[in-house]
C-alpha cells in the first residue's frame, strides 16, 4: 500500500487532500502543529493522525520515524504546511513575518532536508 505524510492537515487543503486520499486507498499520515486538532482528523477518520511542527526540527525526525518504523517507508511527503499574513507588508510587524517564514520557508526547508535521504 502507497502511504503518504501530509503536513498542515488542520484545515483546507490539508485535510482535504488527506480525506480524498484515503478515500482512494492511499496510507495516510496527517499531521496538525496543534495537538487538539487531532481529534478532528480522528473524527474524520484519519486513524494515521499525528502532531508535527514543522518549526521543530525533532518534531519532523519522530515523525519520520515513527512512519519508518511502522510501515518501513515513505512513499510521498507533501509539504503543505504554511498560512498567509492578511494586510499591507508595512503593517505587519517584523516578529510576526518572522514567525511566518519559520513556518513557510524554513519549515518547508527543514522537512525537505531531512526526509530527502529516506
């Protein structure tokens, strides 16, 4: 069976995808950075559910393992964790940017670096 890890599955088109997935046979393992938010994936039946912040970089390895050891593999690892800041650039404060870019950019970065040579 394929499986697949899903960052960013709180909302939209993380838990979009995740559901359609399973629906069609696929493993999947949806993760949310909040941990009460897994009760929601559960509830929609996506038993795979786990917490992972993607700022966090054991965050990202146990959950690489934890797939690795329960299935042996990784099939597919979808970055789609990430938000949008709403308002003009000069409105949004620096720290508030920065938060977003650990999430956006770094994140991406960081889950990409680590599951590459898996």
């Amino acid at each position: 069976m394929i499986n697949i890890v899903i960052t960013g599955c709180s909302t939209g088109i993380g838990l979009a995808t995740a559901k359609y997935l399973q629906s069609q046979g696929i493993k999947v393992y949806a993760t949310v950075r909040n941990s009460a938010h897994l009760s929601v994936l559960r509830g929609a039946g996506l038993e795979h559910s786990m917490q992972l912040d993607v700022t966090n970089p054991h965050d990202i390895t146990r959950v690489i393992e934890n797939v690795l050891e329960e299935d042996g593999k990784i099939d597919v690892w979808f970055n789609n964790a990430g938000y949008g800041q709403a308002g003009a650039l000069e409105d949004i404060e620096t720290d508030v940017l920065r938060k977003q870019f650990e999430t956006n950019v770094f994140g991406l970065h960081e889950s990409t670096r680590q599951i590459i040579p898996v």
